[in-house]
C-alpha cells in the first residue's frame, strides 16, 4: 500500500506537526487578529484534503465490505465494531455527566452579567429527528447526488450495500472489482501523500488564526469547564479506549499511543475526523499493522459515528447550562441526556454543525438555550481536544476488531486442516 516515500514521510509527520502546531500558537499569540491573514493558508490545505477525503471514504468502505464479506466473521466484525463505537460513546457521556455535577463548572455564574449574550436563534432547531426520519435520511434515494452532496452516512450506507453485493460474485469477478476498488483507493491514498508534504504549513497556518482569533481572555469566563473537559478527554482516552486496545489486542498501551500521536496531532490542527482519516488510516495499518480489509471498513466507519468527544461536550453542556440556571437534574433527566448525547454523537455527520446537537440536548431535559452562544467563541478549542479522542477511539476499534478478525480466521484454518 506504500512505499518507503511515504514510510519516510509518516516517520517524520509527527515532528514536523508538533514544531507546526507550537511555532502557529506562539505567531497567532503575537500576531493577534492580524493572524486570520494566514487563514486563506489554512483552508487552502483543508480544501485539498476533503477533495480526497469523499472519494477515498467510499472505495476503501466498499473494497473493505466486499473482503470482509466474504469470511464467515463478516457479521461478527460488523455488529463488533458497531459495538466497540456505542459502548465506547455511553460511556464517554456518562464520565461527562459525573466530572460536570462533580466540580460544578457552572455554579456561581451571575447570569446577569451574560445576559447580553443570551439569543433564542436555536430556539426552533434542536429538534432531534424521530427513528425512521433517521434509518430513512441514510438510504440514498439517488447515490451519485449522496455523493456530489458529500452526504457521509447516506454514502457509508451505499458503500456497504455495494461492497457486500461484490463479496456474494463469483471468485473471479469478485477479484477483479476487488482490484479496482482497491487500486482506486491507493491512488488516493498517494494523492493525500503528496498533500501531507504541505500539512505542516497548513497545520501552522490554522493554529495561527485560531489562536489570534480567539486568544484566552475569553476562556476566563468557561476556563473550569474547559479544565474538567480535558480531564473527561484524558480519561476516556488513556483509561476507556487505551486499557481497551492494551487487554483486548495484542498491542501494548504504549506502542498504541507512540504510533497515535502524530494522528492526534493533525487531529487536534484541523479539528476535523474526517481530514485525519487518511492519516489515521495509513497510520493503523502501517505501523499499528492492521489488516487492510479492517482498516477500510472500521475507520471510514468510525469517522462518521464514533464521536466519544463529542458525547462528552454535550453531556457537560448540559449540565453546565443547568447549573448556571440553578436546574437540578433528576435521574431520569440523565437518562434522557446519555440517550440523546449518543445518539446526537453517532447522527453527527447528518446534521449541519455541532451547536444544533447541543440545543437538541437541552431542549431534551429542558435546559434553557438562551446562554449558548457563550460557548461559541471557544468552540474551536473544544473542537479541537474532542477530534483528537475522537479519532483515537476509531483507531482502538480497528486494532480491536482485527484481533478478533485474525482469531476468527484461525479457528476456520485450524477446522479445515481437521
């Protein structure tokens, strides 16, 4: 899948990444505002990656169906990795939940003193769709135009269809599409190569005007909040998706980790799953030395519904929110928060931006939304440190599965030659 090119490039991506992201946050620091100069940079790297990103999702989901479909583990993997990404998010929101009414971020807040900030904009959406709205919306009545939208659930949803249709032909035609798909996706996969000899500019670029941008004055207001979110963050990243890799795969807590910090690096930069997946992919399957039919099912897949980071910023916002009104959340209310935070996290690709899922949230236990706009001048930060979970926890899941992938195969192998 690669060459030693692009091994060399991905040795040194992790430096050159870390040297970005410092040298961007000191100029955005002395620079000010007058760093969003830099910010054409930054979204002319963003624009080259999501021009590889829609094409590669779909050929690498369909070669990635289309080889698992054809073992007798296919739908072990499958429903695993499902799974592996739910138990995952539940968890994610309920350590949110306890960290938020531990410390209490949003107690002793004088709403009066916020109250020019109060908007009901979102008042009217946050509705969160019913069930067959949501199975319905992913169904593609018309592929192509899922495809030119850039429509990530209904293309996955497409995706599976037509690889697991490929891995029900005949071994000859199977292998032949198989090739195809396959080959399409290294030539993209060589296309982001080239577009990762410019990330370290494009990363020091948009650390530059996030930093100018928003500076931290702003964060004197929400500073414990963003505390305990990096805390939730470390916990579930180093405790829930790190011990799970360690006890439930072959690879040791600490090679996870040495080969995952470039990728969480970008991930951090761009704040975005879906531009890291490349990386993340050839990362995971390079060093972390998954099988590639896991790699294209499991992260493509988790890049769109594996969102643990998120989860757990709507879970505090909710509670932050409900603090600073003085509401005092009954366990059914929690309930309700840990249902509509997972499920707002998975559904996050079909919904245009993370504030509507927050509102969806609080309107859900009746938490006013008024305040929310004050945490939309930091929700680039936010977004920022929940990407980078966010990503890890996709890269945990493919680790995972393709131990459990592997042991299949073996079983199968060792009832053939008896």
């Amino acid at each position: 899948m690669t060459n030693s090119k692009t091994k060399n490039l991905l040795g040194q991506l992790g430096t050159w990444i870390i040297l970005a992201t410092v040298l961007g946050a000191v100029a955005g620091l002395l620079m000010g505002q007058k760093a969003h100069l830099l910010a054409p940079v930054g979204d002319l790297f963003m624009q080259l990656i999501k021009m590889v990103v829609i094409p590669m999702v779909f050929f690498s989901l369909v070669g990635g169906a289309a080889s698992l479909g054809n073992s007798k583990s296919a739908g072990k993997i499958g429903l695993a990795t499902l799974g592996y990404y739910l138990l995952t998010t539940v968890i994610s929101v309920i350590i949110g939940l306890i960290l938020a009414e531990l410390f209490q971020p949003g107690a002793g807040i004088h709403v009066d003193s916020f109250r020019s900030m109060f908007s009901n904009e979102y008042a009217d959406k946050g509705g969160m769709p019913g069930f067959w709205e949501t199975i319905i919306g992913m169904i593609p009545a018309n592929p192509f135009q899922a495809l030119v939208d850039g429509n990530i659930l209904q293309i996955i949803f497409f995706a599976l269809f037509l690889g697991f249709a490929i891995a029900a032909f005949p071994a000859e035609k199977k292998e032949f599409m198989l090739n195809i798909f396959n080959s399409l996706t290294e030539a993209f996969i060589g296309i982001m190569t080239a577009i990762m000899y410019i990330a370290p500019i494009g990363v020091f670029a948009l650390m530059a005007d996030a930093t100018g941008t928003f500076g931290y004055e702003i964060l004197e207001k929400i500073m414990l909040l963003l505390v305990i979110y990096i805390v939730a963050l470390l916990l579930q990243t180093y405790g829930i998706i790190g011990l799970s890799v360690h006890f439930l795969s072959k690879t040791s807590f600490v090679d996870f980790f040495r080969k995952m910090y470039k990728v969480q690096l970008f991930a951090f930069s761009t704040a975005s799953s879906m531009a890291t997946l490349p990386l993340n992919m050839e990362t995971v399957e390079e060093e972390l030395k998954v099988s590639k039919e896991t790699t294209s099912f499991a992260l493509p897949l988790g890049a769109t519904v594996n969102m643990n980071g998120n989860a757990i910023y709507y879970a505090m916002a909710a509670c932050f929110f409900a603090q600073m009104f003085g509401i005092h959340l009954t366990m059914a209310q929690y309930i309700t928060i840990i249902v509509t935070a997972t499920l707002g996290a998975v559904g996050q690709a079909g919904v245009p931006g993370p504030t509507l899922l927050v509102v969806a949230v609080l309107m859900s236990v009746n938490i006013p939304i008024v305040a929310l706009p004050i945490l939309f001048g930091v929700d680039r930060i936010f977004d920022m440190l929940r990407t980078s979970v966010n990503v890890t926890g996709d890269a945990a899941c493919a680790v995972i599965v393709d131990q459990l992938r592997e042991e299949n195969c073996t079983t199968a192998n060792n009832s053939i030659s008896v």
